[in-house]
C-alpha cells in the first residue's frame, strides 16, 4: 500500500472563503454581514477564557487597541468574571 503525502494547504481567493462560509450559514439559517470575519471574536474571547493577555490576542490578529475593544473583547475584566464564575485567578 502507498502512503500519499499530505496535500499542500492553499490559501482561498477572498470570494471562494465568503461564499463557503455564506453557504454553511445559511444551510444552519443564519443571517450575518459578517462572512469572513464571523469567528474572530469568538476566537479573541476564547484565548481570552485560557488566560491569554490582551497584547498576545492583538497581535494574533493584527488589531488596534480600538479595535480589539470595541469589537473582540468584552468591556468586562477577565480577572473578575473568571472569580465570580468560580474559577481560581
């Protein structure tokens, strides 16, 4: 049996990542504006959840200070939600 390597990644056209993921939202019924950039905040608040400090998750996805506040990150702290949810700090 011949083992194959893996395929080499290629990197999606802008038009072929928003119409994918236009299609998968839509199949689930979902309505957003928000195509390509639909997971960075959740990704942002998720490193956020396992400590990550904000200047790592600024500079994972190229943002501003603006930016990553405004959009990205909860206006709550981390320190304090993480104690009253339980969990050490």
């Amino acid at each position: 049996m011949k083992i194959e390597p893996p395929r080499q990644a290629q990197e999606w056209s802008y038009s072929s990542h928003r119409e994918s993921i236009g299609k998968a939202l839509s199949s689930l019924g979902i309505r957003s504006n928000k195509k390509t950039h639909i997971n960075c905040g959740s990704s942002a608040r998720m490193a956020g959840n396992v400590c990550a400090n904000v200047d790592q998750i600024r500079r994972q996805g190229r943002w501003n200070n603006t930016t990553i506040n405004g959009a990205y990150l909860t206006n709550l702290p981390r320190e304090l939600v993480r104690s009253m949810a339980g969990f050490p700090t």
